[in-house]
C-alpha cells in the first residue's frame, strides 16, 4: 500500500495540472484547420500555376478563411497568455528547442502570407476594391499572370502550412511531465486532423455557396459576397466536391490509422503511459474518444462519403459537420486529459 | 563556476512546514500559493509501516525541460550557479513551463508570469543559505555546490544512501534525498 | 437556562469593527492584507523580541523592510531556538497581518451571545469594566472577580486585579494539560517539570516518547534535540496508538489500545524490577518505600499488560531492556498534555517511578535540573490579604494535590456559588469555550455572570459571550514582563515592540495601568511605562539595558544541572527521598502506587476520539493567521483504512462525527490511512470554529472540543479528560 500526501495546493496546478482552458483547444482547432487550408489551397495555387481550374474557388477562399480563422486563433492565444502586456517579448528571440518559439515566428509570416495569397483573386471577387486600389488589381494581374510567383507562392502555402499543423503536436509531446502527450505520433496526428477538417470546411463552404449575379457591390456587401461566393457565374463544380470528398477519406484513414498508433504507443511504452491511456479510456474521456471522436468524428464520415462517393446515398453536410466536430473533440481531449496526466510514483522502490 | 544543490535528510525532516512558511515570508509569496512544500509518503499495512517525509521544490535540474520549452528564454539557466529562474520581464505568460515540470515545482503568478523557487539567489549572494535550509529546525537541509568535493553537501552524497525523484523523466535534479 | 452552543451563536463582531473595510484578497502577499499607517522608511530594520505564539518563548528577531513587517527568524543567541523558529514563529508576521483581529473595544448591546456589539473608546469599555467590577465588590467581595488565562502579556493586568483584591486566577494549562504530570512527579520526586521540561534529549541514548508526537507537536527545542538524537541512531520507543512522525523515526512502534498505557508503564516496571534491571543504587540511595512499591506491581506482569494493551509481550520485554541498557541516560518523557482518562496524575507518577528506576533524574542524558538566572525586582504595593479561601479548590479539600488553580474549578463555584459566587470573569488569550470541556456548562456559568472581560488579539468563541471585549496587540507591537527562563542555564528575554499597532489596539502593561487608575489604585502600577519598570529591573541586576535592546538575550551563570556536573540531588517529598510508595496519598485515601483500572470502552459503531496537533498551528488561536492557516486550513479525521472501508468511507469524502450524547460536528474530512487503529479515530485539536468573523477559519474542520462533552476529573487535582468521548460517523445526505 501506498499512501502520498502533499502540502501543496497551487492554483492551477493541484490537485491536477489546469493552466490551459477553452484557449487552447479552440487555437489548436483552429490552427489546424488553417493548416490544412494553407496545405490545401497550396495545392490549388499549383493547379492555378498549371493553368487549370482557373474559376476554382479553393485559391481564394481558402486562404481568405485562413486568414479569418488565423486571427480568431491568434486571439485566443492572446487571450491564454497570463502576463499579456509582455507578449512582444517572444519576438525579441528564436529559443531553437522550443517549439512555440519556432511556432510562433511560423504564425507572424503566416499572417500576411496569407493575406497575399488571399489578395492574388479578391480583386476578382470583390469588385469595389478592384476599383478603389487599382494598384491591388494591377498586382493581383501580374502574380496570376506568373505561373512561377504562383508556384513559389503555392510551395509557401504548403510548407508552412505542415509546419503549423505539426508545431503543436510536437510542442505537447516534448513534455515529459505529460505522458499522454509524450508520443511521437501527436504531431503528424494533428496535422494529419488538420488537412481533414480543413476538406470538411472547404466542403462546408462549397455545399453552401450560391451565386448571385450581378455580384454584389460596394464595401460591405462586396466583402461578404467575396467570401462566401464563388468566383465565377456557376457554384463549385461537382468534380470540385467529389476530390474534397476523396482526399477527405484519405485524410480520415489516416487519422483513424495515427490514433490506433498513439493508442498502442500508450500501452506499450512506460507504465506513465499506459496510465495515460487508462485515463484516456476512462469517464468522460472515454465517451469523448470512442463516442464523439472516433465513431461519430472519424468513422461514420469516412463510410458516409464513401457510400456518397459510390452514389449510394445522396450527398449532404452531415460528413462535414462530423469531421468537425470530431477534430475540436481530438484537441479538447488531448488538452484536457493531457493536463491531468502525469508520471506515476513507483509503488515499490 | 559552482552548481548548486541541495541534500534533504528524509530521516531527521518531521514535515513541520517551516520551510514552507519561511520562503513565503522571505519571498513575498502570495497567500495560497507555496514554491516549496512537504510530501509524505507512506508504505506497508497497519501495523508494519514505513514513512518517507520529503521538504520538496523545484529541483533546479541539470537538463531542465522549462527551460527549453520557454518561447521567450525567460526561463533559463544562471550563470552563477547554474540555478534555473526566471526573468519575469521576459516571461509572457504563456505557461509551457508549468506544465512541463514532471515536479508540478512551477506555478503561474497572480502577477501573471511563472513563478518558483529560486534557490533564494539574493541570500546566496549574501553568503547565506536559502531560507528553507536556514530555518530548519531539524537541520536536515544542506545546500551546496555539488562541484565542489568539499562541500558539505558531496559529502553527504558519498557517504549516505540517496535518492531523487522521477529519475526516469530524464530530468538530473539537483534536489537529493538521504534515506 | 443551559444554551448548547449551536453553530447559529456567530460573533458578529464585523458590523460593529470593521465597518466598510474590504476583506482582504487571497492572492495578495500578506504584508498588503491589513492596511497601516507604518511609517515609510527605507531599508531593513532588525528587533530582537521573543516569540508568543506559543508558550514556548523562543527568542526571535523580527525584520522590518521599508516600514513593512517582513519575516520573524530565530535569534542565534536564544537557547531555545538557537536560531530558527518553528513554523508558527516563522509565520508570526502572519498574526500582525490576520485580518479577523480585534481592532477597537467593544461593549455588548442586546443579549449576551447575539453578537450586537458598539465600539468604544477605551475611557468608555474601561470605565464600564471598572464600574462593574465595584459593583460586584460591593455586593459579593472583590474574590468574587477570577481570571482565566494563558500566556505572559497577563502579568500586569492579573496584577492589577491582585492589588484590587482579587484572588482566583486559573490557567487551562494546569487542569487541562501538564498538571497531572507536574502533580505525579512531585508526588514522586518533591517537584514538577515546569515548563520546557528539562529532558535531556540532545544527550540521551534512550527515548521513550508515551502519546508525545514531537515533530507534530512543535516544541521547538525539544523537536531540535530529536532530530539530533534521529541522527544519532539511538533507540525511540514511540507509544501511540497512530504512527505519528516520531513513530516513522522510532526503532520500536507500539500500537496501543488508547487507555491502556498505564498498564504498560507498570509492566515496564514490573521487567525493570524482576529482571534486576533497575538502578539499585540509585534506589538505594534516594529511595522510600521501594519494598512496598514491588509488591503492589508484582501483578502487572508484561503477560497481563499483553491483553489489556495489545502489545506482545516480548515487546513490552524488549523494550524495558532498551531503556534499561541505556541507564543511566535514557528519558522516559513525561509528556505535557497529559490529561487524558481521568486518571492522569497517577499514570504520570508512574512515568515518573519508571524514570526513578532508571535512575536518570539529575543525570546526563536524562532529566536534569534546571537553572534559573535572578531577576531583581521592582518595588509594587503589596497585594491585599484576603480571608477567604479560594474557590476552585477551598482549603485543598476538593483536590487535595492540586498545587495550581484548576479552571474548571472555578467555572464549577459560578455555576453553584459555592464556597462564595463568581459574577465576573476576565478572560486573557484563553478560548475557555474550546479549552473546558463540555461548552453547555462553560455557557450556564457565563449565564450567571455579572461581567465578562475578554483579552484578545483574535476574536475567539468566548469573545462572542463576552460584555467588553478589549483587543490587545500582537506580541510583535508591545513590551511585555521580562522573560526569566529555565534551562540547562538560565536567561533573560526581552519582549519589545517592532511594530505600531495597526488600530486602536493596546498592550496588557497599558490595559492593566488604565484600569488601575479607574478602580482608583493608580499606586499598584508606579511606573510611567513599561520600559522604565524594565530597565529598572534590568540595571539593578547589574546588566545593561542597551545591550540587551540590542541583542535581545542576557544568558545567566552556569551552575551545575546534572550529577555529572557535580549537582547534589534534594527531593523535597515528605520524606526527602524518592516515594516510591507514596504515604501522603495513603493518607488521603488514594493508591499509593498507581494501580491499573481500565477505563470504558467505545459502544457498538462508536471510535474513542483521540486528538493531538499540528505543527503550523497553536490551539485555536491561529487559525486565521493567513500564512498558518493556508499552510494547513482545515483537520481530518484520521481512520484506519480497512474501518473506512467496512463503513464505506471514501479517502476525502466528508462526514459529520456524532457523539455517544448525539452532539453533532460540523463537516471534516475523512482521511483514510494505515497509520492508526481500526478501533480509533484522531485528529488535530482546534479547528471547527463557529465564529463567522473568522471568515478564512470559520466552519473549517470539525472541533474535538465541541465533541468533548463527556469527561472525568482527576480526584488528586482536578485535572479533565479529553479523550473520554466516543463518535461514530454520519454521512452527509
């Protein structure tokens, strides 16, 4: 028999580590899916760069999302930071063995990164800029124009878009003192999560965009139909959804592969993991995993657009949705089952 | 240079709190939080029981996990005896340290930087041991440079049984434990 | 009528003190916890004073940083502490900065116990007191006015009363604490231990610690000395029924079924004795009545003690012939809170008879005799002559070995007015409501009072009862008498203050001076203030009253205090020698030598309820310190793993204990562990307070004392058991 008492009682930290709250699950969220739409629109800046697909909308409104997205997920990064009037001080070094430092830097070029890459086709879509900075118009000609400026460009997008949705996974399972992080599959799984849930919103969108002609007009409506209207007189090709729908599957196999890695990694390392998978397996970790991750996040979309892929059912937003979901409740779970994990004490020494 | 550490007598420690409640007035620790603290752990069924009492803190490790996962380099390695602090006019916050202590040694300030022990750098400065070791009562702590054969605290490394915590995180705390 | 105290009867002491002040937050360092108008200054200031958060006086220096309180230390020069505090010196910055102190005399309006208080000013409470006081004089005789208290700041103020005419002052420390123990040793050896007890722990090559939990409890010193002798390896023989810390360093735990620890004493003797492994020539020198004393402990055969203690024989063999393969330095400690059956002061007489066999009194290693430094004094009128007798105990008839006041006494001639009425009580630093037991009797005596004075610094229990509440300052803000200390060599201690005090608090001197003058006998306090009253008492000893501002100890001669050292051995018994059959008990119908009864056993689903302490706390008094009082916030109540689990009682969950007289505690938590009895429960003494002004101690843990309803008194002195009560658990719904 063991017994271990303490007199500490740190806030945050006992009786279980709590330093990271809803912050933290909605950035890594986030930021993965602005990863796999940097990846994603990467690749459709390629196809841009080939000269097909000139009308897709993928090289416009993934990175116009991005860029959204990229600003709610950086708020709440501010919004964790407890000493936020020092915040600047990250930029002052690069910490190599850090990867938040690493992280960090990757997120100050993201930024206006995808700010171009959003501006090479808004000219196009939002008319009331075109005209008010003609120079943005003239600009966004001349990148279209070049196959090369668009390659490199694409090539940005996708770099930096891996490096973004695997950052986080390998800040978490550098710690040592978190067992259920310490896993060398966390990165390539929250990358691997993000492409997927980056498909499923790209998805989102198309399924729901409609065109409207004219195209609206003036600062705020313009601005709004840039985003949510697809370029060109017809919404997004039916082709355009099926590759969503394919590379969705793939991305989801993956995942589904990735976690039964991390699982069995867990149980077949150091007995801190395998109590880190008991954890996982237990309460409402459990029902988190198996019922909203696994089934309704991972393995009822993957047979969903499969069935939809082989027209057996009619095509809807539920897979998308599910991907969704079941991606925000990877993070929620990794961060919150993560902090309560910790290295056992030996019962005999 | 020298490299601080300490050398805990688990067998003459009673758990007392003074240390506890030393460092908290030395350091202007803010009420309900503690940079040090005692751990019991107790072995065996009644009536065959063994106990193992432990004045516990940041351990000020020779391979510091809060030290590489700090964006900022607020958390780092001093010069002058190789102690881990933290420079809270770098610090953002950001609370990767806190959760990479295997020791749960670090906690976040309601100042809003990460705050732990510091080996009481001023007092050791002055020539002085840290508060916890100087109050004491039991006179189980030494602290010391581990460089130094000399020291009181190799000493009692060669001479005595010892143990650290959580050797297996990889860590090389310089907190050790004679038993 | 008889008020149970029920957790409804709050002290509602904030409307009238603290008016719009903010509570102060948690999370900010203490020093900003109680605002202060402490003068600016720059830089680090360093006092020497002694400590009084318990009594235990270590000497201290107290650290000013730029007009802020910022840590108390230990003074190097101080031979108790020898330079470091234990946690509640080291926390007594948390005392300046306790939130919940008194800050302004307060007078009762309405009923007593509804809490509706008026401050006043200090003319105004003392005046009231005054005139109160001569009411009761007139009409029942100045005897009529007792005191109860704890701690040196009383001096003056039990003075002041003394000059008046008053004569019964008891302190809780005799009757429910190390009385017995200092009445069994005198019956034995001609004097008590005092206080700290003279046990020579840093020398000793035995330890023999019965309920004693050094370590837990912090006697500073003596905690210092055990750490050297865990050090130096010798045998610790630790008997508790909890494996305590000192049991976790002992080389021998016994587990001993509460009550029964007389019974192991006399088998200690009876081995001692039997095997020929006692002093002889100790006995044979110093002894009376040893033939006598064989014969009546010829039956405690360590057989027999193995069925009333739970003990194995062996056991109880093996470790009489440890203490007696260290003789003579081996200390069977006497313990200080002793009280605990009933019997209190015969099971310490024989603690004292087993340490008589070992022959270690006035040896190295053992118990020595303590020295003393002089003090001159300083000329006070002399006190009025009194024809009446006292009224705890008339003429020693009631308890005839009783050598102090007994409080209990006291609260007994209130209830009944025998031999003469009490009508007013004055109160110092005492919690008589957690420190009598039984509180439905201390509250129908405080019914029957004409005037109720409380001194505190924090408002306790009592304080909610009470007519005129006067707050006194910390010891860090004042002078007190000079400290005149006994030990391996005698010494003086200053007190002097490092601090002004935050409000309208005073120190005793001050209080004790202003009510003279308001009872018109201004000539019982002739000085101006205090530092002259100590100066002239320091410069007529011929030492320098600077010096010892500056340093705070003056350490006195050395004399002889072992046999070592050439002490000669005196014991002033009846019959000069060590009694080791007691005639003079003979004499007034009591056992000779300690005889074994065994006291009553827990009913059905019922745990006898031990308690103890802890190291951060004192009493009750600290539990609202904000650095103590975070360190440990509330008690637990301890039980044996596998009775946890037959009850089904998780580890943390909370309960309520319910006693054998259906008093009901307030929530506490279960703390399930190996480290006791299945068939007993413990926990920390103190807690459980139902002040609400207490605000970060209020309901915090369950209080023993309120559960101490049942209790026996000790025929020989009066003394009051503690561990005579039973509980069993309730579940919260």
């Amino acid at each position: 028999m063991l017994e271990i008492t303490t007199t500490r009682h740190n806030p945050l930290v006992d009786p279980h580590l709590a330093v990271w709250s809803w912050e933290i699950p909605l950035y890594l969220f986030v930021g993965g899916i602005v990863a796999g739409l940097m990846i994603l629109g990467g690749v459709a800046l390629l196809r841009l760069a080939r000269g097909e697909d000139p009308k897709g909308y993928f090289s416009l409104h993934a990175p116009i999302t991005a860029f959204m997205l990229l600003n709610l997920g950086m708020l709440a990064l501010f919004l964790d930071l407890a000493h936020k009037l020092y915040v600047w001080a990250v930029y002052l070094t690069l910490q190599p063995l850090a990867p938040m430092s690493w992280g960090s830097w990757v997120l100050i070029i993201v930024y206006p990164l995808l700010l171009v890459s959003a501006l090479i086709r808004l000219p196009e879509a939002w008319p009331w800029l075109a005209q008010r900075v003609p120079l943005l118009a003239r600009w966004s000609d001349a990148l279209l124009a070049s196959s090369r400026a668009l390659r490199a460009l694409a090539w940005t997008n996708i770099v930096l878009g891996v490096a973004l949705g695997i950052y986080t996974g390998i800040l978490l399972s550098t710690m040592v003192a978190r067992p259920l992080w310490n896993v060398s599959i966390l990165g390539p799984l929250f990358l691997v999560s993000g492409l997927s849930a980056g498909a499923a919103l790209l998805h989102l969108m198309a399924a729901l965009m409609r065109p409207q002609r004219p195209a609206p007009q003036g600062p705020i409506a313009g601005a709004i139909g840039a985003l949510i209207q697809p370029l060109g007189k017809e919404p997004p090709a039916k082709e355009t959804a099926n590759a969503l729908i394919r590379a969705d599957i793939g991305f989801l196999a993956v995942e589904l592969l990735m976690l039964g890695l991390l699982l069995i990694g867990l149980v077949t390392s150091s007995a801190s993991h395998a109590a880190a998978f008991e954890l996982l397996m237990s309460g409402k970790f459990a029902f988190a995993f198996w019922g909203v991750l696994v089934a309704l996040g991972i393995v009822i979309p993957l047979a969903l657009q499969g069935l939809e892929l082989a027209h057996r059912i009619p095509h809807t937003l539920v897979p998308a949705v599910l991907v969704l979901i079941g991606g925000y409740t990877l993070r929620w779970l990794m961060v919150n089952a993560g902090q309560m994990s910790q290295i056992v004490q030996a019962a005999v020494r | 240079m020298a490299r601080f550490g300490m050398v805990i007598d688990t067998r003459k420690c009673v758990g007392c709190m003074d240390c506890v409640v030393a460092c908290q007035t030395e350091n202007d620790v803010p009420v309900g939080y503690a940079r040090d603290w005692i751990t019991t752990e107790v072995r065996g069924e009644f009536p065959n029981l063994t106990m193992e009492i432990r004045s516990e803190r940041c351990n000020h490790c020779d391979n510091p996990p809060c030290v590489y996962c700090c964006p900022t380099g607020a958390s780092h390695v001093e010069d002058f005896g190789k102690t881990v602090q933290v420079n809270a006019n770098r610090c953002i916050g950001c609370k990767a340290c806190v959760s990479a202590c295997p020791y749960g040694a670090r906690f976040v300030h309601p100042k809003g930087y990460a705050d732990k022990c510091t080996f009481c750098l001023h007092r050791v400065k002055e020539g002085k041991d840290p508060a916890c070791v100087s109050v004491c009562p039991t006179h189980c702590m030494v602290f010391g440079d581990l460089d130094d054969p000399a020291s009181e605290a190799s000493r009692l490394l060669r001479t005595r049984k010892w143990h650290t915590l959580l050797p297996e995180a990889g860590t090389k705390p310089r907190v050790f434990y004679l038993t | 009528m008889t008020r149970p105290l029920t957790r409804r009867q709050f002290l509602k002491i904030s409307a009238a003190t603290f008016g719009a002040a903010a509570a102060a937050s948690e999370l900010r360092p203490i020093a900003q916890a109680v605002a202060a108008d402490a003068p600016a200054a720059k830089g680090v200031t360093a006092t020497p004073t002694f400590c009084e958060m318990c009594f235990w006086r270590c000497g201290g220096i107290a650290y000013v940083r730029d007009g802020r309180l910022w840590k108390f230390e230990g003074n190097p020069l101080d031979p108790q502490s020898r330079g470091r505090l234990c946690p509640r010196g080291t926390g007594a910055v948390g005392s300046y900065y306790d939130p919940d102190r008194l800050r302004k005399p307060l007078i009762r309006k309405g009923e007593r116990g509804k809490e509706q208080w008026q401050t006043a000013s200090w003319d105004e409470a003392l005046g009231f007191i005054a005139e109160r006081m001569n009411k009761i004089k007139q009409q029942y005789g100045p005897e009529s006015v007792a005191m109860f208290n704890h701690g040196i700041g009383v001096r003056f103020i039990q003075h002041v009363l003394k000059s008046w005419g008053a004569i019964n002052f008891a302190g809780p420390s005799f009757a429910q604490c190390r009385g017995p123990r200092d009445v069994g040793f005198t019956l034995t050896f001609g004097t008590g231990l005092g206080s700290p007890e003279p046990t020579d722990i840093a020398n000793t090559d035995c330890l023999v610690l019965i309920g004693s939990h050094l370590g837990e409890n912090m006697h500073n010193s003596q905690v210092q000395e055990f750490a050297q002798a865990v050090e130096r390896r010798i045998p610790i023989i630790v008997v508790d029924p909890r494996f305590s810390v000192a049991a976790s360093k002992a080389k021998y735990w016994l587990p001993i079924r509460p009550g029964t620890d007389l019974a192991l004493i006399l088998a200690w003797c009876n081995v001692l004795v039997s095997e020929g492994r006692y002093d002889k020539a100790f006995v044979d020198k110093y002894g009376k009545g040893f033939d006598k004393f064989v014969q009546e402990i010829r039956q405690y055969t360590p057989q027999w003690a193995e069925a009333e203690t739970d003990i194995k024989a062996e056991t109880i063999r093996a470790t009489a012939l440890e203490m007696a393969n260290a003789r003579p330095a081996v200390i069977v400690h006497p313990g200080r809170r002793v009280n605990w059956y009933g019997d209190d002061s015969q099971r310490s007489r024989a603690v004292a008879l087993l340490n008589a066999l070992l022959g270690n009194w006035g040896r190295k290693g053992g118990l020595f005799s303590q020295a003393g430094i002089k003090v001159a004094g300083y000329p006070l009128p002399p006190y009025p002559q009194s024809g009446r007798p006292l009224a705890d105990n008339p003429n020693r008839e009631r308890y005839p070995f009783a050598d102090e006041a007994v409080t209990t006494g006291i609260r007994d001639a209130t209830l009944t007015g025998k031999p003469y009425p009490i009508k007013g009580w004055f109160v110092y630093s005492s919690n008589i409501v957690q420190a009598l037991p039984n509180q439905a009797e201390t509250l129908k005596a405080i019914d029957a009072l004409d005037l109720l004075v409380v001194i505190d610094t924090v408002p306790s229990e009592i304080a909610g009862y009470a007519d005129v509440v006067l707050p006194e300052v910390t010891f860090l803000e004042r002078y007190d008498e000079l400290l005149a200390g006994w030990g391996r060599r005698g010494w003086i201690a200053l007190r002097q203050p490092v601090m002004p005090a935050p409000h309208d608090q005073k120190p005793g001197w001050w209080i004790a001076k202003q009510l003279a003058a308001k009872l018109g006998i201004p000539e019982s306090m002739p000085f101006d203030d205090i530092e002259q009253y100590l100066r002239a008492r320091i410069e007529k000893s011929g030492y320098d009253w600077d010096k010892l501002k500056r340093e705070g100890i003056i350490m006195g001669p050395k004399q002889p205090t072992t046999v070592e050292e050439g002490l000669e051995l005196s014991f002033e018994t009846p019959s000069g020698k060590v009694e080791f059959y007691s005639e003079q008990l003979k004499a007034r119908g009591f056992d000779p030598v300690p005889k074994y009864k065994r006291h009553s056993t827990a009913p059905d689903g019922y745990f006898r309820l031990i308690t103890g302490r802890a190291p951060v706390h004192t009493f009750s008094r600290t539990q609202s310190n904000p650095l103590l009082g975070d360190a440990m916030r509330e008690n637990e109540i301890w039980v044996n793993g596998a009775t946890a689990k037959k009850l089904g009682l998780a580890n943390g969950q909370y309960v309520r204990l319910k006693n054998q007289d259906g008093v009901v505690s307030n929530r506490v938590r279960v703390k399930a562990t190996q480290r006791i009895r299945p068939d007993t429960v413990y926990m920390v003494y103190g807690f459980g307070h139902t002040n609400p002004m207490r605000k970060s101690a209020y309901l915090k843990g369950a209080s023993a004392a309120q559960l101490t309803t049942r209790y026996e008194t000790d025929p020989l002195m009066g003394g009051t058991s503690i561990h005579s009560n039973f509980v069993t658990f309730v579940k919260e719904a």
